[in-house]
C-alpha cells in the first residue's frame, strides 16, 4: 500500500521487482490492448501488469507466473491513465467521500482538495486523522493548505494561527498552498502570508492563486511573491497572459463558470500550440445534467478541435508534473499507481471500466465501488445540535445598508428604500431580510438582500462559507419556523411559505454536508433550486449563492461573522451584534 500517498514499503518495493523477474504473480495482466503513454504522446500496444495497487510492467512481454492472475483481453479496447481533478472542492454540500467516489465512477481517480471545510469543521489531530482515512478509498486524495479563512472571523486569529498552517504545509498529503484569495493583502506588506507562502515554497510545494481580472502588473508582481498557478481566466487572452507569465492554468467547466469551451475555441482561433502548462477543474460542483467531472472537460476539449492526446494529457500528466507527484499518477508506466480507464473509442473518454489503485471502480459498465469506507461518527460528525432559540429580538431591522445581487455569487451594497422595520415584506419587490447568526448563537448580522426572492417566506440554511447559519425571508414567522424546523433535522436547508414547510433537506454531516451518494444530493438540489426559481430566484444556482454571501475574495460586499464587509478595502461598514 502507498504510504501517505507518496511512497511504499521497501518489503513491497522488493515484491514489485520480483514480479517483474517472474518470481511472484501479478494481480491483474492488461493484454492486447492500446494505451496512451503521455510521455511519447503515442498509442501503443503492450501489456500492462499489475501488482496490488501499482503498474510494475508495462511491454511485449507476459509473466510466466499467473497463479491467481486476473488475465483481461482488451482487444479493440483504449487504455489511458486516471483523471486528475487539480482544484477539487470536495465538500461544497456534498461530502468528500461522496464527490471522490462519484468522479472515480467517470474516470477521475485522483483529485487535489481543498482543506477549508475541515480547518472550520475539525481540529488539526482529526482532520490529519481523516485525511489518512480517506487513502482506504481506491481513489488518491491529496490536499491544499489554506493561508486564510476566506472570510471575516470573529476568531481568525486563532482558527489560522501560524502554528497550525504550517503544521498544513508540511503534512505528506499536502502538496500545495492556497488558494491566495488573500492577495491583495498580500500586495499591501502581508509579511506573515509572504512567510507561509515562502515556507511552503521551500518544501518544494506549489502555491495556487486566486486573481480574477488581475492586470499583468499584478500578476507579475503575485508570480514574484511566489504564485505557481491560477484557475481564475475567462478570456483567452487572459489565459495566455498567465502562460506568458510562466503560470500553469487551469480551465474551468462548472456550474457556476463553465467556460471551457469558448476559453479553448479562443486559443485555437488563437494559434496556441503548447497545452503543457494547462490543466481541467470543475472548480466545485460539475455542470448539472452532465456526467462525471473530468472526463467531460475531456470531451468539450476533443470537440472543440483540441487534438486527442493533448486533451488527455491536460487531465492527466499535465498536472501530475506540475503538482510533483508524476511519479506516483498522471501515466500508464512503471512505479505508477494502477489508475487506468479502459475506453470504448479514443475520442470518448468516459470510461468502460476504471481501476483505482489496482481496484475494481467499475468493470464493463458495473458500478463496483461503494460510499461506505468513512465512519463520519468517529470524527464528531453528527447531526449540528442546536442549543439556542430564535427569538424575535433576533429578527429586528433597521440598518438601510443592503446587498444587491448581480449574479448568483456577485454582490454590491445598495441604500435600502422598502420599510424593513415591518414583520412582512411587500411581495412587489425582490427585498428580503437576511440574517447571518453564529452556529452557536452568540452573535448576529441583520440586512437586507435583494434579488434572492421576490415572495419566499422564510429560508433557514446551516451550509454556508463558514458553517454559520443563515436565514433569509418575506415573512419574519415563516423564518422562525424555517430556523425551528432545521434546529429539529439536525442542520440543513429548509424551506418554508406561509407556515408551510416547502422543502427539507437534512445535512447529517454537521449542518454543513450531505451524508449520502452525489447522486442523489444532485436529485435534492434540483428540487431546491426548482422552488427557488419558482419563488423568484433570478439566477442559476441559490446554492453557490448561499456558500458565498461570506466569501471575501468575491466583489463587492459580504455579509460575515464581523459584519458587513466592503471586500476592496476590507472594512468593516456595518458590525455584528452580540446576541
């Protein structure tokens, strides 16, 4: 077994050679099929042995000892190395094991996660603990180290002490820091994000950037401070500005930015020839309807005119070479670890069968893995309990400060003209209250925000960018009964008109995740989001809207656990009440 997601026992090492000499069996033998090697960038024929969970032989040759052997005839069949997910955010609604598990099932068998849900939800001792638990999974999991919380804490100091990020940085299965959302803090004489930054530069690990609309300037002073990569392009143009800054990129295709397809059409018209240097990220959720995650960053890519190999190697050794770890994933060669998709066609990438560390995934088209390797419970990840009342004091508004919705995760301030001093809103706008309340009841931020509804009663959500809950509403009683209603399921979404509840949806994990399959959180997600357009919801996604009210690397203001925020100049313009 693959230590830490980095190496193996010496025992093992010795066996590895020993099959290759013929003197122990292999597990699984791949014969007479074609496979990528993405170093050569060519097809070739060969056979492919496996021993437990790494790829020791790959050539003409058969062993002569196959007692127990699993001998596969892949004859007319495709083999490419596993997908890699490089900017995975494994615990946006749904849980880690569950979005693994999900993108495993379509070929992407290793995936780079962020780090930010279990720094809120879990001491460092548990989540290191979890994280080893999660290399039970035939799927390999790496992670991110966070610099900042991404928000404004009450206790930033101490949830991101010094101490801690480092401890982070320097765990095995972290191999990159970020993202640096922080940045303009950074460009202001942040020493202390310039230390970790550095430190994590010289344990030889990449620092992943976050810069949306950055000017060259910007960029070339944030790649002389340390940035490796971005994610944040949605131009050509500003895509190939990062690669003439010596940035890796990563193209993304997600729910919210799917804008692979014109970012890729733009480089072709542009005469790009070099793919060496990008990468594919669904950035979080995947595109709904569409199956699986990688694997159709893959096909976008081959449709748009991509050539084949080029777009395999994008979601596989691309990022294996820049994360550093091309010598356990990213190709089909000795010493790597069995990740390989057995394809129908070249040009389809969806896979027939998947082996993940030398495991069945799926076998011609039958789901053989199963979401039960993680006991949530040992790590405190209970149903969220609830200790506190709402009260009506709780729901008193007077500041006329509101936040103005322009798309489903943009938000500016606007100077509040309804009067929000009443116990019911007028359903003749899209003004509605909104309360950001500490999980733990001690303190509070009352506004407004318009655009989110123009008649829902009352919302009362537990998943949000910090784990605090939120509320959002017409009418004051529908959101007390929408609060009681998620107090009593343990944490979640609820939602509620008129005194009726509309819609539930329990997040056992915490208040904060889902506990069972993606698929099915997907089924749940469509139904929220059909009664929230159906309420009035303006845009796509109330779901990434409810993640990122306290998100401060988005423009323009931010509801946080401080108060109201204005991002650019990170002021606080209206504090939080204690409670």
């Amino acid at each position: 077994m693959l230590e830490k997601g980095q190496f193996w026992r010496n025992k093992l090492l010795r066996e590895h050679v020993s099959v290759v000499e013929d003197k122990l069996a292999p597990s699984i033998v791949f014969t007479n099929g074609v496979y990528l090697n993405v170093h050569t960038k060519r097809w070739i024929k060969a056979n492919i042995w496996i021993y437990k969970d790494r790829i020791v032989y790959v050539g003409d040759r058969m062993p002569k000892i196959t007692d127990g052997t699993d001998v596969i005839d892949c004859t007319g069949q495709y083999l490419v190395p596993g997908y890699i997910e490089v900017h995975s955010h494994p615990a946006q609604f749904y849980n880690p094991e569950a979005f693994a598990v999900y993108s495993a099932k379509y070929g992407t068998t290793t995936l780079i996660n962020d780090n930010l849900r279990l720094l809120y939800l879990l001491d460092k001792k548990k989540a290191f603990s979890m994280m080893e638990e999660f290399q039970q999974l035939p799927i390999s999991m790496f992670w991110w180290a966070r610099y900042d919380s991404q928000s404004k804490l009450i206790n930033d100091d101490e949830k991101f002490n010094t101490d801690d990020i480092l401890s982070w940085i320097n765990h095995p299965l972290v191999i990159q820091g970020g993202e640096l959302s922080a940045w303009p803090q950074l460009l202001s004489g942040d020493d202390r994000l310039l230390y970790l930054i550095q430190e994590t530069k010289r344990l030889n690990k990449r620092v992943e950037g976050h810069f949306p609309g950055a000017s060259i300037d910007t960029l070339t002073k944030l790649k002389l401070l340390g940035a490796s990569a971005d994610h944040e392009a949605i131009t050509g143009e500003e895509v190939v500005r990062r690669l003439e800054l010596g940035y890796h990129v990563s193209l993304r295709y997600s729910s919210v930015r799917p804008d692979l397809p014109h970012l890729l059409q733009s480089l072709l018209e542009d005469n790009l020839q070099a793919f060496d240097q990008m990468t594919f990220t669904t950035d979080g959720a995947p595109p709904a309807n569409e199956k699986g995650t990688i694997n159709n960053c893959i096909r976008v890519a081959i449709e748009t005119g991509v050539d084949s190999i080029d777009a395999f190697r994008m979601a596989t050794l691309n990022g294996a070479k820049y994360l550093g770890i091309d010598e356990v994933v990213g190709s089909i060669a000795p010493g790597r670890l069995a990740h390989i998709n057995i394809l129908y066609e070249k040009d389809d990438p969806t896979p027939l069968s998947v082996l993940g560390k030398g495991k069945w995934i799926v076998r011609d088209g039958s789901v053989k893995i199963n979401q039960q390797y993680i006991k949530w419970e040992e790590y405190d990840f209970e149903p969220f309990h609830i200790s506190w009342d709402l009260t009506l004091d709780d729901l008193q508004f007077s500041i006329p400060i509101g936040l103005k919705m322009k798309n489903d995760v943009i938000i500016e301030p606007y100077a509040v003209e309804t009067d929000i001093t009443v116990d019911n809103l007028p359903t003749n706008n899209n003004d509605s209250f909104l309360v950001l309340l500490d999980r733990y009841g001690k303190w509070r931020v009352n506004t407004v925000i318009k655009g989110f509804t123009n008649q829902l009663g009352g919302l009362c959500s537990t998943f949000s960018t910090t784990g605090d809950m939120i509320l959002i509403g017409k009418r004051k009683e529908d959101m007390r009964l929408a609060f009681n209603r998620s107090k009593e399921i343990g944490g979640g979404i609820v939602l509620v008109h008129q005194g009726d509840i509309l819609y539930e949806l329990p997040l056992q994990l915490k208040g904060a995740m889902y506990s069972d399959t993606f698929e099915n959180l997907q089924k749940e997600k469509s139904e929220i989001t059909k009664i929230m357009i159906e309420s009035g919801y303006k845009y796509n996604d109330p779901i990434h809207c409810l993640l990122y009210l306290s998100a401060i690397h988005l423009p323009y203001v931010r509801v946080t656990p401080k108060g109201i925020v204005d991002v650019k100049d990170q002021d606080v313009i209206v504090p939080a009440n204690m409670r």
